[in-house]
C-alpha cells in the first residue's frame, strides 16, 4: 500500500483557504456575540421561582436603592483611648458640613441639610463615624482614596478630607 502524499501546491493552500474562511466567519459573526448580554442574565433572581425568599428579599431591596452614590465611611478616632467631650462632638458636627461641601460629594435629598451621616458616635464613646455618600466612580474615587493621620478637633479646623 502506498502513502498518500499531497503536492506542494495543495499542502500550502488548503491551510491558507481554511485560515481566510475561518477569518471571514469570525469577521460576519463576530459583531453578534457583544448582542449576547441582551439576551442573557447574570441576575440570580431570574434563576429562582418567584416565591423563593431570596428573590421577594431582593425586589424588596430595589425599593431602597434610590441612587447609585458609592458610600465612603470615615472614621476619627481619639488615640489616646479618652472619651470624646461634647466640645469634641461640636467640632465633628462643623467637619460634617466640610464633608458635604468637598466636590465628588453628593448633594443632599431635599428638605435635608447634608448628604453626610454622621456623626455617629462609637459605642465605648472614643470614635465616630461618618457616611459620605460619594458621586464619582473609578478612576475618581482612586484620586479621592486618601488615609489621614491623625486628627483633633481642639488642634485643627475642620478640614475637607476627600480632597
């Protein structure tokens, strides 16, 4: 029995033939596969009957999302481990108002003051935390990624930290 051995000619040009029209195909379809998300669902939700608790829990949470500001928490918190004075907590008010007037900051729901919750005293009464609810994404929230040493309210003006 003789081997089959192909010409030259065929051996270059079956591959080459094969390459373009698998390019060509991928050149038509390929457009059509960035459509696919249409279709398609990542929403765990659309996996379960509508009676399971998770997905009631979930349409119930749509209800409380009314914007897509990215919460920052910032935490002051007195070193020295001694309990915050009143006179302390009035300086933290005025840092709230600096908080809520620094640019990337969102503008407060109407009939509010301030977008910043806080001050939000800690329980052992040594810290307090704010939520800053922040308007910029990506790129923008890497330049506002700023840690702050630390800070007294008797030694310091209120400060704009997101700055």
């Amino acid at each position: 029995m003789k081997d089959w051995n192909p010409k030259r000619w065929l051996r270059i040009l079956l591959p080459t033939v094969l390459v373009i029209v698998w390019v060509a195909i991928a050149g038509l379809g390929g457009p059509t596969f960035g459509k696919i998300s249409g279709v398609s669902t990542n929403d765990q939700a659309g996996f379960l009957p509508a009676s399971a608790q998770s997905t009631e829990v979930q349409n119930l949470q749509a209800g409380f999302r009314t914007s897509k500001d990215v919460p920052a928490i910032v935490v002051i918190e007195n070193t020295s481990g001694a309990k915050l004075t009143p006179a302390d907590f009035a300086a933290f008010g005025k840092l709230s108002v600096s908080m809520a007037a620094v640019p990337g900051v969102a503008t407060p729901a109407a009939g509010s003051a301030s977008s910043v919750i806080g001050p939000i005293p800690s329980a052992d009464g040594t810290a307090v935390e704010y939520i800053v609810p922040l308007t910029a994404s990506g790129e923008a929230l890497k330049e506002k990624s700023l840690i702050y040493e630390p800070w007294s309210p008797r030694e310091h003006p209120p400060v704009s930290p997101l700055m």
